[in-house]
C-alpha cells in the first residue's frame, strides 16, 4: 500500500520554492506538496514503530480486519464514539493515493530530507513536546 506522505520540512521547502519561482512556471498549474517518492504504508509505520522503540505493530488479515471494523461501527452506533476502529478508519488504511509530483519536483528541484531524517526529526519532536516518552 503506497502513499503520498510528506514530512513538515519537505513541503515547507516546496511551498517556499513555488512562492519564489517565476510567475510563467507556475501560473494556472496545480502542485500536489509531498515527498517525490510515494512511501509504503507499513514500511514507515515499521521506521516510526522502531525509532520509538515501540511493541511491534500487529497487522491483522484483511477479513478480520473488515470484521472488527464492522464491530467497531456498531460499538459507534451504540453511542461510543471514541471507539478507534471502524470502517472509515479501515479505508482510510486500505486507500492507496498517489499524487503526480513531477511538475513539483520540477520547479522545486531535490528535497532536503530523506525518509529516515523526517521520521528522526518527527520522534525528536514528539519527545521534546511529550507527546511520546523519552
């Protein structure tokens, strides 16, 4: 399953760089902002899950997964809203979006940050702020 995904700092360098560029390359165009490179879906859950020093992530077989999203609808139907699965949630997983990033990579040229450096800096952040522990 691969995504669109991008880190904070990527997309800040290709919004300053449209910002910046000349009006006759970007005019009446459309950007998609997003890492070049689309990411696999359990490939950065697996980088963000081993940076965080986390249990591993449990993966489910789609059929079950289906199932105990179908008793997380009904558990929502029932009045508990903060239920965390359901089927929205489960295709929101099973979703695969990719945007056409060439026009971007064109005007914004390479990205300062690899997969590896944004998820460094995102756990970094998520410690600072407590949002995880140290």
């Amino acid at each position: 399953m691969y995504k669109s995904y991008w880190y904070g700092g990527n997309v800040a360098r290709e919004y300053r760089a449209l910002l910046e560029a000349p009006t006759e390359q970007i005019h009446r165009e459309t950007f998609y902002l997003a890492d070049y490179e689309p990411l696999a879906l359990r490939d950065s859950a697996d980088r963000f899950q081993e940076a965080l020093q986390a249990k591993p992530i449990v993966t489910l077989p789609e059929p079950v997964a289906r199932m105990a999203a179908k008793a997380g609808d009904v558990i929502n139907a029932l009045g508990l809203r903060s239920f965390p699965f359901n089927s929205f949630r489960l295709n929101t997983i099973l979703t695969e979006y990719r945007f056409d990033l060439s026009k971007t990579r064109r005007v914004c040229g390479d990205l300062p940050y690899t997969l590896g450096e944004g998820v460094a800096a995102t756990v970094d952040w998520l410690r600072r702020e407590s949002i995880v522990p140290s």
